[in-house]
C-alpha cells in the first residue's frame, strides 16, 4: 500500500506562485452555505439537503453540523464551525463529483446493516486484491473495526471500495448498477464523517486518517480512470483532480509520521523503494522522450525542466517494476505513486495542456496498461495513450513510440 504522502520525496518544494492555478471569485460569504461551495469559493443559497449549484454542477453536496442546522436531531452536539470550515477535508468533498444526491447519502442511514457486514467479509477476504498488496492485511481491517466509533469514516470507506470492487467482478449490469450504487452511498456518508470530524483527524485519529485517505485515493483513481476514453481534456480535469485530493489531505496527515512508521501499517507502507530511488538501475524507455524535451527549442526552460522531472519518476516506476518481475503488486504501488510525485509544476502544464506535459502523461499510460489486469486500472492505460497520440502532432512522433509500442505488447 503506497502512502499517499510518501515522507521522503527528493523534490523541491514549489513556491506558492508556481502552483497549479485556480479560478478565485468573489462573493459574498454564505456562512451557513455547504462544503462544497466554501471549498470552490463560490456563493451557495443553502438549500437543503442539496443546494443549486450542486444539483447544476451533478456534486455531491454535504453541509457542517452547526448550532441552528435545521436537519440535526436533539440531543446531537454541535461541531465548531471554526474548526471544520477550511479543513482540508471540504476540499476533498469538492474534488468528488460523484452525483449522488442527498436521497442515496440518507439511504445509507447512520448505522452498519447486514448489507454492510457482507460488503466486510467482501474486504476481509480480498483485500489484498483491492489494494495490490501481498503482505498481512489484517491491521487494515482491524483499523477500521476497532475505530468504527470514533472514526466511522474509515470503515464507510473500506465497505464503498468493497462495493466498488464488487461492482467490477459483477457479470450482469444490474448487479454492477446496484454494488456501484451502494459504494457511492457509503463514499458520499463517509465524506460526511470525515468533515464532521474537523481538525480532530490530525489528533489521534491520524493512522485512521492515513487509511481513509489510501482506501479513498483507490476508489477515485478508479472512477478517474474510467473516464480515460472520454475527451481528453475532461479526463485530464478529472486527473487533476484526483491528485489535488491528495494535496487537500496532506495537511492533516503531515508531523505524524514518527507514529504512523511505529504502527503496525509500517510494513504495507511501501516507502522503501522511493527512499532508495538513486540506488535502481536506469532503464533507456524514456531515453528517447527526454532527448526530445531537452532539445526543445521552443519551450520555457522551466517547463522542460517539469516535464524532465516527472519523466524520471516515470523511469522510476519502470525501474521498479523491472526489479521485480515476479510481483505484480509492486509495479502496481509504483504505479500509484507517480501522480503523487510527479511535482506541482508539471501538474500546472498538464493544467494548461502543454503538449510536453502530455507526452509524459503517454508514459504514465503506458505504466498503468503494463498493470492493467489490477482492477482499478483495466484499460484505461491504453486510452490515456491513444487519446494523447491522437491529439498530438507529428513533432512527438519519435516520442510517443515507445508507450505506443507498449500496447502491442502480450
């Protein structure tokens, strides 16, 4: 299980004014407005249980438990709302466009059902399938067991990605329809516990934090890659997307690692291999890219430096994948890691759909095709690769060889 916020990371951090941008608009404050809005800095007219601009914009839509909350039963405490706005977690309820409304999130009630215990044994017996681990995954579940009072979240989370992979192994569409159905339900409850639990997630809960954010981190990738053969342009959104996600929980998961690396999850980390990046041998896959971007007579120094630093990652990943022919689990962490590594600049060209960006996103592609019998992944390798050949011109020929030479292979 890669962390989805590797300790040890050889690479600069970027300054504020280098970050990916975004579209700031002001408004006038809503205080009692939804996460979501608050998260994009938009006005929301507090409609409940959804409110416009989320019925508009298909979001799912999730409000903070505060004094005067019309939908908060008697005898429900109230959570600060100085504590929970702001907190990287409404960031992550807006980067999750899932369009499940409030009618599925209620569905899903507030307690544990026989549905859910089956969804359990679900996880319990393929858990290292989810998550492409061949060591002991029993702190994993007990985690969730043991904090299913304090930490709701995570247990939701673990049961959606049960859901989730249950969907994918159905042989009929309306049992896909139905497991896809439950996982957005328990999703869309665990984002709600995770906000109402505010800034206390960076406190003691922060192993249960760690979980939830690696078992949410699976289940968006999945739904990111599946939009892989769509426009390319939406599917890069959603990319961003789902790397921004990882960007918005690193906050509370930061200053915590002294515990984190002394629990029992120690060893499913999967931190090893970057830490010992230097010492993997250099593979030639992306010797014909780099030439490219480093002869690149047309584009701003900064930029091809970007690209040639996410580009080494992506020899990385090949590096270890290469290393262990034998696993397939770990050319899968590798795999994973890369959208988390691959630097904020690059992340800011790909925003502005720079074609040396998009070349490099080739290779990525590539990658994730070599692993493309992990369930999160499938196909979508190969349409990430063929939709960026498509849209590039002759000039990246020469470079996009190698990961289209990729998809012919056995």
């Amino acid at each position: 299980m890669v962390s989805p916020f590797p300790p040890a990371v050889p690479e600069p951090e970027p300054e504020a004014s280098k970050r990916l941008p975004e579209n700031r608009r002001k408004h006038r404050k809503s205080r009692n407005g939804c996460l979501v809005c608050k998260a994009r800095r938009v006005k929301c007219d507090e409609q409940r249980p959804r409110c416009a601009r989320c019925i508009l914009g298909s979001r799912a839509c999730a409000y903070n438990t505060t004094q005067g909350d019309p939908a908060r039963s008697p005898g429900t405490s109230a959570t600060s709302s100085t504590a929970a706005e702001g907190v990287p977690a409404a960031a992550m309820v807006a980067a999750i466009e899932t369009g499940a409304d409030a009618h599925a999130a209620s569905e899903a009630g507030g307690s544990f059902t026989t549905t859910h215990m089956a969804l359990l044994l679900h996880a319990h017996t393929n858990l290292g399938t989810f998550l492409a681990l061949s060591g002991d995954t029993y702190p994993i579940i007990n985690t969730a067991v043991d904090n299913a009072e304090e930490a709701p979240y995570l247990l939701d989370q673990l049961l959606a990605l049960s859901a989730l992979h249950r969907s994918v192994a159905a042989t009929d569409a309306a049992t896909t329809a139905k497991y896809r159905r439950q996982a957005t339900e328990l999703q869309t409850r665990a984002l709600g516990r995770f906000n109402d639990a505010g800034a206390d997630v960076s406190g003691r809960k922060n192993i249960p934090s760690l979980l939830f954010a690696t078992l949410l981190g699976f289940h968006v990738l999945h739904d990111t890659l599946s939009t892989a053969d769509h426009i390319l342009s939406d599917f890069v959104g959603n990319f961003l997307g789902y790397v921004k996600l990882h960007d918005g929980v690193r906050a509370v998961i930061d200053g915590h690692w002294p515990q984190i690396l002394e629990s029992d999850l120690k060893p499913l980390l999967c931190i090893e291999w970057i830490e010992r990046k230097e010492e993997l041998s250099r593979g030639t896959e992306t010797a014909g890219l780099m030439r490219q971007l480093e002869s690149s007579a047309y584009s701003q120094p900064s930029l091809v430096e970007a690209c040639i630093s996410a580009a080494n990652w992506i020899q990385w990943v090949l590096g270890v994948a290469a290393t262990e022919p034998d696993r397939p689990d770990v050319a899968v962490q590798a795999v994973v890691t890369w959208p988390l590594v691959m630097g904020d600049d690059f992340s800011a060209a790909l925003y502005q759909h720079r074609p040396e960006a998009l070349v490099v996103l080739a290779y990525y592609g590539a990658a994730l095709h070599r692993c493309r019998g992990f369930w999160v992944f499938g196909e979508s390798g190969a349409a990430v690769v063929r939709s960026i050949a498509n849209e590039l011109g002759s000039f990246w020929a020469e470079a996009l060889s190698w990961p289209l030479g990729v998809l012919s292979e056995k």
